[in-house]
C-alpha cells in the first residue's frame, strides 16, 4: 500500500472503523468477569492432554489445573510433544504499561484531532492543530522580521549596501527566495546551465547594475503580459528562409573567428559581409554585444547555448529566444529587492 492510499484511508472511515474496533475489544477485554472466563478456557485441556494427570475439586465435578512440581506454577493443561506449558502470568508492570498506553491514546483521541468524520476529524478539546501551529510560527517570524523588511521597503537599492547590518538581511532574504523561484533554472549557486545564464560571473545580456538587475527580475525578459519586459528578438535566418544553409556557414566561421577560432566549413571574409549585413546592428561592428537590446558579445568564450561550431550554426539557424517570467507579478517589491541584492552580490554584480 502507498503513500496516496494510505492517506485516502486515513481520510476515509476506515480508520474511524479501526478504532472502533480496538476500542470495542479493549471494552470486551476488561469487561466484569471477563478474567474468570479466560482463566477457565485456558484449563480446557486438549486432546493430547489426556495422559496428563488430573485433580478433581473437591465437591465440584471440574478438573484442577495440575501443578509444575519444580516451580509450583500451574499448568495450562496443554501439551505439545510431551512439552507441557506453565500458566505464567504476564508480569505486574507489563499489564500496567500496556493500560496505561489504552489510556493514553484515549485522553489523545479526546485531547487532539483524531477521528476523521466525513469531511474533517474530530478537532479535540484543546482545539490544536498543525497548521495552526503552523501560522503561529509564521505570524512570530513576520513580527520578528517587520521592523527589517520596512527598512528594506523605504530604502533604495543603493542606500541598503551602505548599512552592513541591513544589506545581510537583506541578502539571506534574497537567497531564500532565489533558492525557491530560481535555482530551478540558474542553479542553486547561480551558476548556470545551458539556455540559463550564470550570474556569478561580469558578463550581462541585460546590464549587471543594482536597477538594470531589479528591471530584468521585476520584468522579465521577453515576457508577453508583462507590457515592460525586455524584448529583442534575433531572427531564425535559416529556418526563415532569410539565408541560405552555405551563408550561415559562412557566418558560423566568422562568429568563431572573432574569438580566435576556426571553422571546418565556410568562408571567413564572405561570414563578415554577412555579418556587417545582417547582425552587427545588434552585436555591434565588431561584436561586442549591445546590453541595451539584450545581444551577447560574441568575442569571449561566454555562450549562453554552446559555442562550438554546430551549436553556433543551430543558433544562426533557429534563433534562440528564451523567455524569463516577471517576478513582479509573483513576488513583492521587497522580495524583489533582496533577490536583486542577492544577485548583485554573488560577484558579476557591477
């Protein structure tokens, strides 16, 4: 049985039918005489049981239980294989825990929410529950934090680093959120994988800035219900039609020219024409990359989708477009702020 099914049962009145039944048994159990009538059942001798001496009651007509000559304890009149069982009974403290645990569980099922009903449990005398406790601790922690988080709400991005005590706060609160709607895409250390950029370097599509990284956080990048998100859109020249697949290995040869590099296929001089054509109005002239419209520089070894020559010509040929939701609409302005201070610090920040 799973985890899902257990929980449906839990849910249900199965376990209320469970209970039910342990504690009709428990009743049954300790019922008055209950004791007299499990000590004569067990005097019941068995079949094989016939060959063991028996003592009659005086003026009654039933058997006595024959006594162990070596320990005095009497017998409970079986026998397996000529192995006869002593009637020991079960030691004081034993019978008196075990009592004590039925207890115990009764005061908790009257105490706590124990019996599920049709659509919720029993909610017990003291009225506890975990989700109650649950919002307690947030409600403290919220208190605790209040007097920070309005420091933080009416300071800028520029005025919370110059006040050590406050700029620390301010961080641990960004890395926990960055932890919760981040790392999933640029990983637990900002560092990155394919498609997502690292943020612990100097290299920014969008600018590294405390306001240019709040605008990209609070935006997003290419983000359509957002009106102001960064948007910029490089062409798919290949699967466009806008060149041919001969061009845009020319082009592939010279982009992996700009940083020292040489292709197997293309024409260096003919990619440059092309270039100058088609992508240096975003890239730049030489391809440094131009932060206002989001394009990479292309002469370093920083690639965000791969920078070897078949993942250049898939770039050129497909485009990429990566999209980056707007936190704004998501997070709370102080939470954008703690996570842009956290971004800002893990060491590209400018």
């Amino acid at each position: 049985m799973d985890h899902e099914s257990l929980r449906h049962f839990a849910d249900s009145w199965g376990l209320a039918a469970l209970v039910t039944l342990f504690v009709a048994i428990v009743i049954y159990v300790m019922r008055p005489k209950g004791k007299k009538h499990y000590r004569e059942a067990a005097e019941i001798p068995l079949k094989d049981d016939a060959e063991a001496p028996a003592r009659r009651d005086k003026g009654h007509h039933r058997s006595l239980p024959e006594t162990d000559a070596v320990t005095g304890q009497t017998m409970t009149g079986h026998s397996w294989d000529g192995i006869r069982e002593l009637n020991t009974p079960l030691p004081r403290w034993w019978l008196w825990t075990f009592y004590a645990t039925i207890l115990f569980s009764i005061i908790y099922m009257i105490l706590y929410p124990a019996v599920p009903l049709i659509s919720k449990a029993t909610g017990g005398v003291l009225g506890y529950t975990e989700r109650g406790a649950l919002q307690e601790e947030l409600a403290a922690a919220e208190a605790a934090q209040a007097t920070q988080i309005e420091r933080i709400a009416a300071a800028s991005l520029q005025e919370i680093p110059a006040d050590p005590d406050l700029l620390r706060f301010a961080v641990a609160g960004g890395r926990s959120a960055f932890a919760v709607n981040c790392s999933q895409c640029h990983g637990s250390g900002g560092q990155g994988a394919m498609g997502f950029p690292n943020l612990n370097d100097d290299e920014w599509l969008w600018g590294g800035t405390l306001d240019e990284i709040q605008a990209t956080i609070a935006h997003g990048i290419r983000y359509e219900p957002d009106p102001d998100t960064r948007q910029n859109a490089m062409p798919a020249f290949g699967r466009d039609g806008l060149l041919t697949r001969s061009q845009i290995h020319d082009l592939t040869a010279y982009v992996l020219s700009l940083s020292d590099r040489t292709a197997e296929r293309g024409d260096v001089a003919a990619g440059e024409a092309l270039f100058a054509d088609n992508c240096a109005a975003c890239h730049g002239a030489d391809g440094g990359g131009i932060r206002e419209l989001g394009a990479p520089a292309l002469g370093n070894a920083i690639w965000l989708y791969g920078g070897d020559e078949q993942s250049v010509f898939n770039t050129i040929y497909s485009a990429r477009n990566g999209v980056m939701p707007a936190w704004q609409q998501r997070l709370d302005p102080v939470t954008i702020k703690q996570l842009t201070l956290f971004v800002h610090t893990l060491g590209g920040g400018e």
